[in-house]
C-alpha cells in the first residue's frame, strides 16, 4: 500500500504515525510540509476527502492562529485555507493519504482506518 504523509519531524504524534505506517509495511512519501507545504486546491482536496473543513484541520493552539484572529468561527474556511498556505505550521499534522482516504491522524492511531 501506498501512503503519503505530510509530516513534521519534531512532531511526536507525527513520528509515531510515520512508525506505523513502516511497520505495516506501507510505502510511504514523506512530505515536510512545512518546507514544501501543499497548493491551496491540494491542502483543499485532502480536507474534503476527509471530510474535514479547514477550520477542522487548523492547528488551533498555534500562537500564530490566534494572532491572525482565525478562531471563533468569524472567519470563512477560504481565508483558514489561504492562511495556513501562507503560514504552514497552521497546518494539523500528520495528515496521510492512502487510497482509502485522508485522516487527520490525531491521536496516531486514526491511521489504521485507512491501512
């Protein structure tokens, strides 16, 4: 099987999952994101084939988030989505794809669902 998963080393829940993914014997593309984050329509396309909006998959407790007034539900998925382009730490992580689908792999363990 063939995963993809967008990835930040210094993550722990990101590198458990990347350990799961090697020990079930996947394929796996590494993608850091935050040095090569995603296009927009990209980044757009796997929150919907998880059934996610961009606000589901910000990373909340990022100082950053707060200080551009991204939480409390004002502001459009679109401007969540061009934010976290802009500024990829706001991007939730790992994210992974598989032909099964796309999780938000928090806690770690969610990637099983797509194995």
């Amino acid at each position: 099987m063939k995963a993809t998963i967008y990835h930040n080393s210094k993550c722990g829940t990101s590198r458990k999952t990347l350990e799961i993914l090697e020990q079930e014997g996947a394929e796996v593309t590494v993608v850091d994101y935050l040095k090569h984050p995603p296009a927009k329509e990209e980044l757009k396309r796997l929150y919907e084939r998880a059934g996610l909006r961009p606000s589901e998959g910000l990373r909340a407790k990022e100082s950053l988030a707060s200080d551009l007034d991204l939480l409390g539900g004002h502001v459009s998925e679109d401007a969540i989505l061009e934010a976290m382009i802009e500024n990829p730490i706001l991007i939730d992580r790992p994210l992974v794809e598989t032909e099964k689908g796309v999780r938000l792999c928090r806690p770690q363990e969610k990637v099983r669902e797509i194995l």
